[in-house]
C-alpha cells in the first residue's frame, strides 16, 4: 500500500499528536475545536451519525495511558498509529487484527480519502495502515467503557468484530468514515458481523 506524502502525513502528527492546531486549518477540514463530551452528547452526535445506541461506547483514558506507557524505541510507530483520533478496526473472531484504517494513511484535501485504491470496495477492507499486535481484541475491548444505552456483546459469536473510534471534533471527516464503514459491513456475505463505536473526544482536549 503507497504511503501518503511524508509533507502530509507530517502535518497530521502535527495536528493530531502535538497542540499547534489552527482554527483555519481545522475549518479546511471541516473540523471543529474538540470539546467535552458527556453521555448525552456523545449520543446525541452518534444519532446524527447513524450509530446505534446499543452499540456506542466511551475510550476509557486509560487507553491513552496505556499507549505512552510502552517503549516508544520499540514501538513509536504502532503507538502513534493508535493514537490517531479516526480508526477502524477489523478483527478476526481469533481476535487477530486484519485490517487497520486510520486517518494520517488515508490522505486526500479537503477531504480524507478512506476509500483510496477502492479499500473498501472488499469486507474485510483492504490493507491501509501496517497491522500490529500492540492491542489484541481481548485489550481493545477493556478499554471501552458502555454507556446506558449499551447492550451487552460476546465478541466470541463473531466472526468479523469492528471497533471504530470516532469523534465530534473531525466532523465531516469523521461522517465519511463512517459512512464508509458501515456501508462495507454490507459486504458481508458469510458469518457475524459486530461494530462498536468508541467516541474519544475527550482524549483530545488537551492537545489542542
């Protein structure tokens, strides 16, 4: 898979990873200063979105913790590709992550281009970011936290389990992953398919 332009890629550490975000480019990107996000919002911005209540989830903080807690020599890269505030997760009921699409692959301006080399034409989507085994499925799934609305899952009665982490602050960018997303889950010709949705606005008000 081609990497997006280092110039680029670049600018999202930048934006993403450090606190020298402008109002200017965050409206280029039809992105919006990331504000704090209690239940009803995360739900409320969720509706708008088409996630199902019973499957929306809050990132624990400890995800963050966890991430800057390892050897950044060992794994500087698998720790800032998790860190990204837009990803989709697909992993096999083995819990063995398949595919990793996350926004600073994906390129494109003004908009993300989730769907560069037709990726999400096959389910599961085609190879963007590097897998890794930094997160098993088993750890991913200790980091979300359900809401009220939540219904309880059993990722051992999937074959396919999906763990998206969304947010308000993209915006549009966040609408088109998603809508990427769910409209490959209609892909899915054979065995369960599950997607949970993990909002994590709120890991990202202090680096702004």
């Amino acid at each position: 898979m081609k990497r997006i332009p280092l110039s680029l890629s670049l600018l999202f550490v930048a934006c993403f990873a450090l606190t020298s975000c402008k109002q200017v480019f965050l409206g280029l990107y039809g992105m919006k200063m990331p504000k704090e996000m209690s239940e009803k919002r995360i739900l409320r911005a969720g509706k708008k979105y088409h996630i199902p209540p019973e499957d929306s989830y809050q990132l624990d903080s400890t995800y963050r913790t966890y991430l800057f807690s390892l050897d950044t020599s060992k794994f500087k890269h698998q720790i800032k590709n998790h860190y990204q505030p837009l990803q989709a997760l697909y992993y096999t009921k083995s819990g063995i992550l398949e595919s990793f699409q996350i926004n600073c692959y994906a390129g494109g301006f003004p908009n993300l281009k989730w769907n560069r080399n037709e990726i999400f034409e096959v389910f599961p989507p085609k190879q963007q970011a590097p897998v890794d085994s930094l997160l098993s499925l088993k750890s991913q799934i200790q980091f979300l936290i359900p809401l009220s609305t939540t219904a309880q899952i059993d990722p051992g009665k999937t074959d396919y389990f999906v763990i998206v982490h969304w947010n308000r602050f993209m915006g549009r960018q966040t609408r088109r992953l998603l809508r990427y997303v769910q409209k490959n889950a209609r892909l899915t010709t054979e065995g369960q398919l599950k997607i949970v949705y993990a909002n994590n606005d709120n890991h990202f008000l202090k680096d702004f």
